[in-house]
C-alpha cells in the first residue's frame, strides 16, 4: 500500500517537471486504467526483443538495456531515441525508478537474474523463451512472480492463438478418446551445433562489452561465433534445439493433456562435446496419469521430441505427398478414438485423416479468446495483465505458473541428452528437482576432441573423452553457479 505521504512526495515530483510516474505509485489505489501507459523497460533489443519492444509500443519505452549497443542501434535504439540507455540492467535498475514493466529477450542464461530483480522491485516480467536457462531458474520465477504479485507471460506467441484452444477443447470433450503418446518434432537447428571452442580468441568489437554478454556463465574469450546470433549452439548460453523450440512445439501437449512432472527421461543424439549440443536428438518423456476430466480420461503418456532431421513415423492416415506439420515442424496426439495433428505454435489443428474435419462438429469453445495473437496480441495480453488490480487480475495466458512448469520440462530434457553415457532411463523427482538413480559414483563420458585428416591416403580418426561426475553434473547442470560477481539467485 502507498501511503498519502508517498502518493503526495510522487506528486510534487511529477510539478517539477514532466515525468511520467510509474504506475506502482498509483497500485494502493486500485488498477492501473487502459487508457494510461506502462513504463517498459527492454532488455537484450538486438534481435528477438526488438519485435517484442515493438508490440508493445502502445505503451511508453523508457529504458533499453544491451551489451552490444551496434546491434541494438541498428533498430530498437533508432526507434526509440527517447529511452534510457544502458549496458548493465544491474545499474539500469540502480538507477532508474519510473519502470513498470520488463522485457527480457537476452541469451538464454541470462533470463532469470534481471527477472528476479526486477520482480522483487514489483516490475511486472516479460521473457523469451524458454523461460530460463535451469530448471531451478524456472522454479525460482515462478516463485518469485507469485510472492510478488506481479503479471507475467513468456515469449511463446503460440500460446495465446486459436490453434492451441482448439486442441485442447477437442482433446477435453473427447474427440479422440484417451491420449497415450504424443510424438513432436522441429526442423531446428537451424545454426551450427556440435562445434568445439576456438583456440583463439578475437578482438572484441568496441560497441561490445563482452564480460556483461558472459554474464553468470564461466568466463570463455570472446570469438564472434558466439556472438552475434549463434550463442543457441553453445551449452553455456543456449539449450540447443530442444530449449529453443519445445516451449513452442510442446505447449498444446502439456496444455491439452495438463501435464506438469515427467516421471521419466531419456535421451540419444548426434555426437557433441561439453560446450555445444548435437545437430540431431531424441527425447522421450513419461507422464504419470493426471485427474480425468468429464469427458475424457487423462492416462499416463509418452512424449516423444525429435530435432536436426529426426522425424516421427509417418501415420498412416496421411495421404501420399501430404505434409506432417509444417516447413518448422509440429506435433500429433494418438488417441483411443482418433490422432489430432498440428503445426509449429500449435497452428492449423487437423484430425487424422484430414478428411474427418468436413463432418466434424465444434465442441463449445470453453477457453478465453486472445485476438491476433501472432502478431502482437501475446505482448498485448501481458500489458492488459500488467494494469488489472493484483487481487483481482486475470493472468496472462502464459503466466509463470504454467510456463514454469513448462520449461522445466524442456530444460529437463535438455539434461537427459547432456547424460545419456549413464545409459539408463532417467527416473526425475519434479518436486524436489533431482534425478533419483544417478548415484554420486556415478560417471559420464564427453567427447572432448573429434579429429580426422587422412595420411597417406588412409584416414585417421582421432577421438578425445573425458570423465566427468554424473551426479555433481546433474546437480550443477539443474541449479547453475553463476560466476563470481553476479548474485546467486
């Protein structure tokens, strides 16, 4: 609550000169009115963040924060001229009082400190996918946006667009019976992976300051096949495939079928190293049964994840030419009764055979409609969150309390492939975040050195290991220790 005292001194602040208050002055009064504008900060505005910075210009861009101001300036600084602009989102916050809201779309491992802080300040907190780089980060986020009340939303558009509605409504009122396997898939990635570390550094671009872009992660000498654009490919930074995509692709499964906790993982792929995924994998989860619903019952399920060129069966109720998906991907639900199919952000929903849809009547749409979610809607369902009175707020459609539990999945998997030389089937502990059968003298083998050249007209392969503690890795690879000088979290 503000108290009179507060609201007055904010007041006068506002008569000095022209100032634009942020709206938590004014949130012991009620909600924050339509017609009056969030304060949104940006972080990472380079790339992806820009086009979320842009579905949100309904409101006012005050702050712009990134550690490579050349690629910022090439569209979000050009665009907004008027915002503050920073290096460090550490001392954007120091600094800067008069911001309502954030959006996060940095490199994956450096989604969760500015989340957190910003959320304890009473920021409300939008961020890219996948949530977190951890699985401990996701659960830390959801915490923290529950302990202080702010709205939320992750960057996966798709979960707010008609086709994962439909999905859900055709899978609850019973269109094809019971789900037991679920197969996905995504043509990613789509940047090189299972690539070593360069053995030399490279001078780094003065409009870059690269210590900030290492942030949390173990230090690494700048080289620009890190940055910019391809830091997915690199453990330490992204989450390969699987962490780029899943929160798309997997979002109607877990929605429709109301996962939360795998019981089970396990994993194979392509060769890779201990500093950048492989270019192909295949993850299988297993879900325990869930409350059935009136309609239709909720079984246990498999859920299968296939990326770089792995592919599912083809059902054999496709048509000889007929696309499975789409160009990027999709996933399709196997039931007692039937298979639904769709696309990548869970896009065009079709039964199986297609031809099933021309007599196929609508259940009653059940779930809340987000228009031109695709294009802006998603950003704009946040904003509408951000300024509805906290003790009676609709939440964002993926709020942390569902994309938590989400990414935690996702990022998961993402061990699974990082600890498939245990050879075993995974078996996970959600509530306690822990795999239950890695003992502590349990090891893993990493490829640490894949050479060929041929002497002599004959070729020679030359392969490095090393042995690594599978269970301090799984413990490290769950909750990252961040480097020396950045808050642990």
């Amino acid at each position: 609550m503000v108290s009179r005292r507060q609201f007055l001194g904010a007041a006068a602040t506002a008569t000095a000169g022209i100032t634009i208050l942020p709206s938590k002055v004014f949130a012991g009064f009620g909600h924050k009115p339509p017609s009056d504008k969030l304060n949104i900060a940006g972080i990472g505005v380079g790339g992806k963040g820009f086009t979320n910075l842009k579905n949100m210009e309904t409101e006012n861009i005050v702050a712009l924060c990134d550690v490579d101001w050349e690629y910022a300036d090439r569209n979000a600084f050009k665009r907004w001229p008027q915002a503050k602009k920073y290096l460090d989102y550490r001392e954007m916050f120091d600094q800067q009082k008069d911001i309502d809201a954030v959006m996060i779309a940095t490199p994956d491992h450096s989604h969760a400190l500015p989340a957190v802080i910003a959320m304890r300040q009473g920021m409300h907190a939008f961020v890219q996918k996948p949530l977190t780089h951890s699985v401990y980060e996701s659960r830390i986020l959801r915490e923290t946006a529950n302990r202080y009340n702010v709205a939320t939303q992750m960057g996966n558009q798709g979960n707010s667009d008609e086709g994962i509605r439909l999905i859900c409504e055709w899978i609850w009122g019973g269109a094809i019976g019971e789900v037991t396997h679920v197969d996905t898939w995504t043509n990613r990635p789509i940047w090189p992976q299972g690539l070593s570390t360069p053995e030399k550094s490279k001078r780094i671009p003065k409009t870059l300051n690269w210590d900030l872009f290492v942030g949390t992660a173990k230090f690494r000498e700048y080289n620009p096949i890190y940055h910019p654009w391809n830091w997915r490919g690199w453990w330490d930074f992204g989450t390969g495939a699987l962490g780029d995509m899943g929160c798309h692709i997997i979002d109607p499964v877990f929605k429709a079928l109301m996962l939360e906790y795998p019981t089970s993982v396990e994993a194979s792929s392509s060769s890779f190293n201990n500093d950048s995924p492989p270019n192909a994998e295949f993850v299988r989860y297993e879900f325990p049964r869930r409350d059935n619903l009136p309609k239709v019952g909720m079984p246990p399920v498999t859920v299968n994840w296939y990326d770089g060129g792995f592919m599912p069966p083809r059902p054999d109720e496709l048509q000889i030419g007929e696309q499975m998906g789409d160009e990027d991907g999709g996933c399709i639900f196997y039931g007692s009764k039937g298979k639904i199919m769709c696309g990548t952000y869970a896009q065009n929903p079709t039964l199986l055979p297609t031809s099933e849809m021309a007599n196929f009547i609508q259940p009653q749409k059940s779930i809340r409609r987000i228009s031109n979610a695709m294009d802006g809607g998603h950003e704009q369902d946040w904003i509408r969150a951000c300024k509805e009175d906290k003790n009676f707020r609709l939440e964002a459609s993926s709020n942390f309390n569902y994309s938590g539990p989400l990414n935690e999945m996702v990022v998961m998997g993402v061990l699974a492939v990082r600890l498939q030389s245990l050879q075993r089937k995974l078996l996970w502990d959600g509530v306690n975040m822990r795999f239950t059968n890695i003992l502590p003298s349990d090891n893993i083998k990493v490829l640490a050195k894949d050479e060929f050249e041929i002497i002599n007209g004959d070729p020679k392969f030359k392969k490095e290991y090393k042995t690594l503690n599978a269970f301090e890795m799984a413990e490290e690879w769950v909750r990252h220790t961040y480097r020396t000088g950045w808050e642990q979290i």
